[in-house]
C-alpha cells in the first residue's frame, strides 16, 4: 500500500496521472483549486502500489508517492 500525494494548487487537471495509472486508484476531485480546475485525487490508497508512474507523468511536477511513510525511490 502506498500514499499519494497531489499538490491541489499545483495541479491544472490535465488526467494524466489517472489515464496511466495502472491500478485506478487516482480520480478527479469534487473540490476546486485557486485556478479553478479539480485538482486529481487517490480515490484507493489500498490498491495502489507505489509505482510512481503518475508522478512520472505530472508534467507540473504535483505529485509525490510514498511506501510506507517515506518517498517511494525511483527504480534504477
């Protein structure tokens, strides 16, 4: 199980993350940011797996993953 976490301001919406997550886990928001875009959101901290392949494809850079309570490495 990993967490992710999503800059809310940062993000512009653009579903990226969520259109390459492989496990589903990320869906858009209910809420709005200051710019007016539903930032995207873990909606299954369960299923995710900490692959960090939306936070790959963020191309403003608003999302960190994290195993078990630390920032997930990138594999080399």
């Amino acid at each position: 199980m990993a967490y992710v976490r999503i800059n809310a301001e940062g993000c512009k919406a653009c579903t990226l993350c969520i259109a390459f997550c492989p496990q589903n886990c990320l869906s858009i928001g209910d809420t709005l940011n200051s710019r007016g875009f539903h930032p995207a959101a873990q909606h299954d901290a369960r299923a995710c797996t900490g692959c960090r392949i939306c936070a790959l494809m963020c191309p403003d850079v608003c999302i960190e993953v994290y195993r078990d309570g630390k920032p997930a490495a990138a594999k080399a």
